[in-house]
C-alpha cells in the first residue's frame, strides 16, 4: 500500500519498508513514519525538489571554443533573461549548463534559431532531466591539507642550519605570496562592489586567517558584513519618507532593503537576503549555502576562479576585534608567528586540529592560537603580557566595548615595550610540548585575561547565563569571556592532544630534534612532524592507559558527570580536588564494601601500600599482619593526627556503619539492606571503628581489603538473571536511578556469587588479600585519582583475574555513585 502512494518506498516482506531515496530498510510501518519526518529523508526530498526545478530552467551547451570563460557563456545568455548560474565541465570547454531564473527566459533562448559565439555555433537543448540519486558527498579537503606534504617540506628544511631556521623557513613556505594577498583583496573589493548596490553604506571587514598574520595558503576567506551604517541609512530614509509623505526614488527604494527592515529582522532572514545576493549577483561565485544554526550563523560559498572558500557572517564583531588581537600579538614579538605555524603544522599532522579525520573533535585553528599565545604568557619571563595587563595600556581611541565585553588594548605594538625574554624558537616550541604535556586540562580554564589556568570551579556558578559551556579542554575567548573556544572537544581528544605533546616533548630533547644530522638525515621539525617516528620510541605513560606493573586503575575527574548539587559545592572551592577526592573515595569504597562485599579497612601511613611486601611476607608466615601495627590512631583526613578510637591491635581496623556517613549517603536506601557488614560468611574477627571523613581527606588514604567471594566470576550472567527476575515481579526496580547508582543490584549480584559459591561447598576463606591506595594527582597533569592495588595474599593466584574485572567496574560504578548519590 505504502509503496503505490509514496514512490520513494517499497514494501519489503515481513512488513518491512525500504526508503529508496535515502537508501535504507526500515523494520516497520512507525519506523517509517519516523523515517521520513527525519533529517536526512526531508534534506534528500528538499535536494531533489531543488535539482528538479535547477534541470527544468536550465540549458545544455556545447560546440563553444576551448578556453571559453564562465563570463562569456553568461554575456551570451543573458540577452535571453537573467542567467542565474554557469557550470562547466571540468575541462573548462567542452559543455556548460546555464541555468536562467525563470521558464519563460529558456525558452526564449531556446526558440532562438541559431546561437554564435565568438564565431562558432553551439549546440543548445534543453538539460537532460536525470532520475535523483543520492550519493554521499565526499568530505571536502580541510583547508590544512593545502599545506605541503611532509615530503616536499623535508628537503627544504633540512637544509637550514638549525630548528629556528627552520621554524623561518615554515612561516616562508606557508605564508600567503603577494600575488595571493592580492587575489584576496580583488575578491573582497568585488563583493563590496555588488553589495553596496544593495546595502548602501555597507562594509565588507576581512577577519580570521587572511588578516590575523598566521595565514596559510587557500586559507578561508572569513569576512565580516557590516550593516550598521545601512541601517542608519534605512531608518534614516524611512523617516524622510515618512515626514514628507514622498517617496523618494533613494537607494534603499531601489534596492532589496524595501523589503526587509534591518533593525527588526532576524540573524536569518538577513543572511538568506546575503545568500540571494552571493548567488545572482556577485560573478564567479558558486556553491552559496546559509548556515543560520551554527553558533555564529555564516553563508558559506566559493568564488570559483581563485578558488577560495569563504564564509560571511553579519553579527561577528568579536571576532574582527579578536583578529586585531592576535595581529597584535604578533607583532609584539616576532618568535609567535614562526611558533604557531610549528605547532599548527604539527597538530594537522597529528590529526589533533582542523578538520576532523574521524578520530573525534578537534582544536579550530584559532584555538590553537590562543593555546600558543596562553604559553608564551607563562614563560619565567612572559612573551606575551595578560590581555587585562594590555587593557591597561590601551589609549583613549583604543577603548573597545562589544556586545558588553571590553575589547580595549593598544592598537600599535611599537608604543609597547619589548619582552625581556630571549628564549630561542627551538627551545620555545619544545617548552610548548612540555607545558601541555604537563597541563591539567580538565580541571582548569585556561584564561588569557590573566594570563593564569584557573580552577575549572571558579566557573561552576551561572552567573547572568554567562558561564562558558566546560569540558574537557576549556580556553576561554580573551574577550568573550563566557565562551569556550574549545568546548567542542571531548575526553579522548584531550588525551590525545596532552599524549602527543609529551611525544613531542620527549623527542624535543633528543639530538635528533636540536642538531642538524651531519649524515643526511632527517631531523629536527621534519622527525617531530613526522607521525610514526616520534611515536615509535614508545610513549611514556598517559592518563586512561593502566601500567600493568603497578596495577594502576585511572579515575579522572569528570565535570560533566558530576550532579549539579556536587558542581555546586565544587563552585569556587578553593582546592576542589581535595573536596573531590573525598567524594571519590567514599564512593570507591562503597563499590568495594557495598557492591563487592569486600571488607575495607583504613590503614594507617604506616601500613600503605609501600609496605605490602611486608605484609605479604606475614601472611606468607602465617602471621596476622596486624598484630604489630604501629600507632593506629590515625584518622583518614590526616595520618599524622592522632585520633580518640584505637584499634585493639589485633585486627584490621574498619569503617564503621555508623560512622561512614558519606558512604551511608551514597548508598542512599540501600545501605539498610546490604548493612555496613563484616562480610555475610564472617572470616575476620570484629573490627574498631576509625572514621572516614571525605570532606577532610588530606589527599591520599589506604585501605587494608579483604575479599571473600569471587565476585567477577559470571558477574554478568548472574546480573542478567537477577534483572530478569526483578522485572517480573516489579518494573521499575532495575532504573538505576531508583537504587542509588546500581548499588542494590550490584550488592545482590555479589551476594547471590557468594551463595553459590558456598553451595558448591567453598569456605570462608578468602579470596583474596589487597591493600588499596589512593591518591589524588592533579595540578601538573589531568587531575584524577589513582587506585593503586597491591595483593597481599593471592595464594590462588587470582589477583589479575580480579584486576581486570576492577578496571573497568570500578571507575564506571565510581562514576554512577558520583552522578547520582553525592550530597
Ligand atoms: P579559524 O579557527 O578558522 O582560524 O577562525 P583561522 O586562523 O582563520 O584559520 P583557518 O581559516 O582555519 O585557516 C577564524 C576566525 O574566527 C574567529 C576568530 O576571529 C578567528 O580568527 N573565531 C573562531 C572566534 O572568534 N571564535 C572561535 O571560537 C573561533
């Protein structure tokens, strides 16, 4: 049925659908309705709708000289009616479509006995009407890939005598020939031509890259239309009008502007007007496209001739002032335009900026900037001084106030004073690697206001709906300041970023990197651009990746996964990692008391986990590691601080039921079903108390843990058939969100292994001994807590077996309790 009403579906068997048009199976009838209200069905519907009425008013020619121009087709046809666009064949001379803007005009030029140009005749006909067919666009070529291959640069640069000469040479290579910058501004004057036509008074201001002193070759054209002394002029005219009850034949009355009022109108409607303009007016100009939802609106379109990419915005003032700025900077010190063509070079290499090559976000080209820019700052002796030290310096006319941001600093560099600093560009670009190597990104805003990484916390609070949007990377614009320009970029991206440039780092300072090879080969920039070289001398160790050795499990500090009551006690905390910590401790302990049924004991300075060989020697013997345990008066938060509840000295010390309070709260209702225990089968004698105070953790603790049952062991079987069975008799008891971040379901997994395990007859012997430490790290590198796990006891040789399974359940449940449960 669906297929005789809708030819864009066929009915399969079993009552499915197939969309011929996007070229997919749907399972059903709903499906399918959702399928075609969706995205890509109505966006291939609405590019078919356009293709057919582009064929319907166009013509195909041929028969015209080899070399002919796009303009001299145009000329021809347009005696016929406004020709809205040309396209040629690849060649450039043996076809070319003429599109007109109405019917009537193709068929006059098609009643038109015979067509001569330039002494030749054509051949005109209608444009074949061709059946739609979608094929996926292929992703164009990122502008970066317009740079010369590593191939072609490694000649040049390994001629130069040293890696400043080479970072010279980079700016050389890649910088815009004059012939370029003036293919650029023939552009820009010809756009400003056919606009002001229809904007008077307009003004089309060049931003980004062709004007910021880091241009590349082929870079886009970002250009910035002003319409604010148009729309003086509008309202200006309007009024005239208006007093005298004339209509005057002005400017405005002849051009587009009568029909739209610029004072009223939406970000939209005005760049749809600047799309129509681009597409019939402005010659040479093709593949016009208005982006109204990207965060800065733009039309984007190319000029065909020279090739250049473009993009037109119409409320992007920030970024024409921003653009100054980086001009300043680097005019206030030479070394930051030869660094930054290093690093962006490096970082397209190393598919960490630029266009996405499938291996997620990454950094904008004017992130990276500011990265290089943020560095130079924080040099011993800055390059670069703050932007708030800048502002200070600003001078009358320098005074800058946009959209309620101060964009105030000196617009001449040569009335400032020089840096002091005289670091070579060698050991510049190596320091960049280091200082981002070591950099805690995801608990840090980089802010080059104040020239300072300030704690991601100081931003928790919303103030006027002006926070910047946080993740994992955050640099905040040196103007808008409730904008991070890294805000698209995800965990794995900034592990890559901080992986690579400790790469960069290591191979930096090597000889390989600051000499010339005296055999020919290659070295310096050419080495660390070079993506297998760098890497294939092994990477030192990065945040996310276990080093087997120490059994190291990674928890990182999520922003984004905190609840909003945690990021609220987070907000403005003066050390949020200790506070953090806490949190993070009581909820890993929780995973292992609650979930795991394991017994944790707080351990002392004395007995952490540099001691476990001695320990393990005990038990080896025999003995009870705790019969001669020192001072055990320690309190958690602090171990030098003696406490009031000592242990009798006999046993592992424990966390009491009472007194584990932020256990308690994390376990939420659950926490009287699976009670603070000694594990159900007993095993170990009776504990003390020792309190656990996560608000004062002191930024490490250790915790001596006994494990009874093989809990990982058909972990998941058992946990399939536990949610089966709750299920069936109630639906919502499997909602994590009603069982406090899972525990209730993990408990009873692990007490239903248990109950297996001692129907099959097993002891109460435990599995396994350990001692857990944690620690905090954080403030040179990502800041996270590392659980380092030591066995103790591991008789059965069971221990890597319950790693495994603890690297990955311990940071996710870690995660859960820490979403759902922190008050
Ligand atoms: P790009 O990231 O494109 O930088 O931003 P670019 O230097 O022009 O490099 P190409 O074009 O990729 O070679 C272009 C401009 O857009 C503004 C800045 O003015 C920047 O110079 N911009 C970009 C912002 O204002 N904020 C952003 O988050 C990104």
């Amino acid at each position: 049925m669906e297929s005789e009403q809708d030819p864009d579906i066929q009915l399969l068997p079993r009552g499915t659908f197939m969309c011929r048009l996007c070229e997919v199976n749907v399972p059903n009838r709903a499906s399918l309705e959702d399928h075609k209200k969706g995205k890509k069905h109505q966006k291939l519907c609405s590019i078919r709708e356009t293709r057919k009425v582009q064929e319907e008013h166009s013509l195909f020619v041929s028969g015209f000289q080899h070399g002919t121009s796009e303009l001299e087709i145009t000329d021809h046809f347009q005696r016929f009616g406004p020709v809205s666009s040309i396209i040629m064949d690849k060649n450039q001379g043996v076809y070319a479509f003429v599109e007109y803007g109405s019917i009537e005009s193709l068929q006059s030029a098609l009643a038109e006995p015979e067509h001569i140009m330039n002494g030749k005749r054509l051949k005109v006909k209608p444009r074949e009407k061709k059946e739609f067919k979608y094929t996926p666009k292929k992703k164009q070529a990122p502008s970066n890939s317009l740079l010369p291959s590593l191939e072609l640069l490694s000649p040049v640069l390994c001629q130069a005598n040293d890696v400043d000469e080479q970072m010279e040479k980079l700016v050389q290579l890649f910088g815009f020939s004059e012939s370029e910058e003036r293919l650029r501004e023939l552009v820009i004057s010809l756009i400003q031509e056919v606009f002001s036509e229809f904007f008077p008074e307009c003004k089309i201001i060049p931003f980004g890259s062709t004007v910021n002193g880091f241009n590349i070759h082929c870079c886009d054209l970002d250009l910035f239309l002003d319409l604010e002394h148009t729309k003086i002029f509008q309202a200006k005219s309007k009024g005239s009008n208006e007093q005298t009850g004339v209509i005057e034949d002005t400017q405005s009355e002849d051009s587009i502007l009568s029909d739209i009022d610029l004072e009223t109108a939406s970000e939209a409607e005005v760049l749809e007007l600047v799309a129509m303009v681009l597409r019939k007016c402005v010659p040479g100009v093709h593949k016009v496209q208005a982006v109204t939802t990207a965060r800065r609106p733009v039309v984007k379109f190319i000029h065909k001739d020279s090739g250049l990419h473009g993009d037109i915005s119409v409320n992007n003032r920030l970024a024409v002032r921003n653009t100054s700025f980086l001009k300043l900077c680097s005019a206030l010190d030479k070394r930051l335009r030869p660094l930054v063509y290093a690093v962006r070079y490096w970082a397209k290499q190393k598919h960490l900026a630029g266009q996405s090559s499938g291996r997620g976000p990454t950094l904008n080209n004017y992130a990276l900037t500011l990265l290089v820019i943020f560095f130079l700052q924080n040099r011993e002796i800055p390059v670069i001084p703050s932007v708030n030290h800048l502002k200070e310096l600003a001078g009358e006319g320098d005074q800058c106030i946009i959209e309620g941001w101060d964009c105030s600093f000196p617009s001449d560099a040569s009335t400032l004073p020089p840096s002091k600093n005289c670091e070579s560009l060698c050991t510049l670009l190596s320091e960049f690697f280091n200082f981002y190597g070591q950099f805690d990104f995801v608990s840090s805003v980089i802010c080059l206001r104040d020239r300072k990484a300030l704690p991601v916390t100081a931003f928790l609070s919303n103030k006027e709906g002006k926070s910047p949007r946080l993740g994992p990377v955050n640099i905040l614009d040196p103007f808008e300041l409730c904008h991070n320009v890294a805000a698209n970029l995800n965990e794995r991206s900034e592990q890559r970023f901080r992986k690579q440039c400790l790469e960069a780092a290591k191979y930096c300072r090597s000889l390989q990197y600051q000499r010339k090879s005296a055999k020919g080969k290659v070295w310096g920039l050419v080495r660390l651009f070079n993506e297998d070289s760098v890497s294939a001398e092994g990477s030192p160790g990065v945040p996310g990746e276990v080093s087997q050795e120490r059994m190291v499990i990674d928890i990182p500090f999520k922003l984004a996964s905190l609840s909003e009551e945690t990021r609220k006690k987070l907000c403005n905390s003066d050390d949020f990692r200790q506070l953090w910590f806490g949190w993070v401790s009581a909820a890993v302990l929780s995973v292992l008391e609650d979930m795991l049924k394991c017994t944790c004991c707080i351990t002392p300075a004395a007995l952490q986990y540099s001691t476990t060989a001695e320990h393990c020697a005990k038990l080896e013997a025999g003995e009870d590691p705790h019969t001669q345990l020192p001072e055990l008066s320690t309190r958690v938060a602090d171990h030098n601080e003696p406490s009031d509840e000592v242990l009798d000295g006999k046993n592992p010390p424990e966390v009491n039921s009472n007194e584990s309070d932020t256990t308690a709260s994390m376990a939420g209702e659950s926490l009287n079903s699976s009670k603070r225990h000694r594990c159900s089968d007993g095993g170990a004698s009776s504990c003390k108390k020792l309190r656990f105070e996560p608000e004062n953790m002191a930024g490490n603790a250790s915790w001596y843990c006994t494990l009874w049952h093989k809990v990982w062991a058909g972990r998941r079987k058992m946990r399939r058939d536990i949610l089966r069975g709750l299920k069936a008799s109630r639906t919502d008891e499997n909602d994590d969100d009603n069982d406090g971040g899972g525990i209730d379901l993990e408990a009873r997994v692990s007490e239903a292994i248990a109950q297996q395990e001692r129907a099959s007859g097993n002891t109460s012997e435990p599995v396994l001994n350990f001692t857990l430490h944690l620690e905090v790290v954080g403030g040179t590198e990502s800041t996270r807590t590392l659980a380092v796990i030591t066995p103790v006891q591991d008789a059965s040789g069971l221990f890597q077996d319950f790693f495994h399974f603890l690297q990955l359940f311990l940071p996710k449940m870690t995660e859960k309790l820490l979403e759902k449960k922190i008050k």
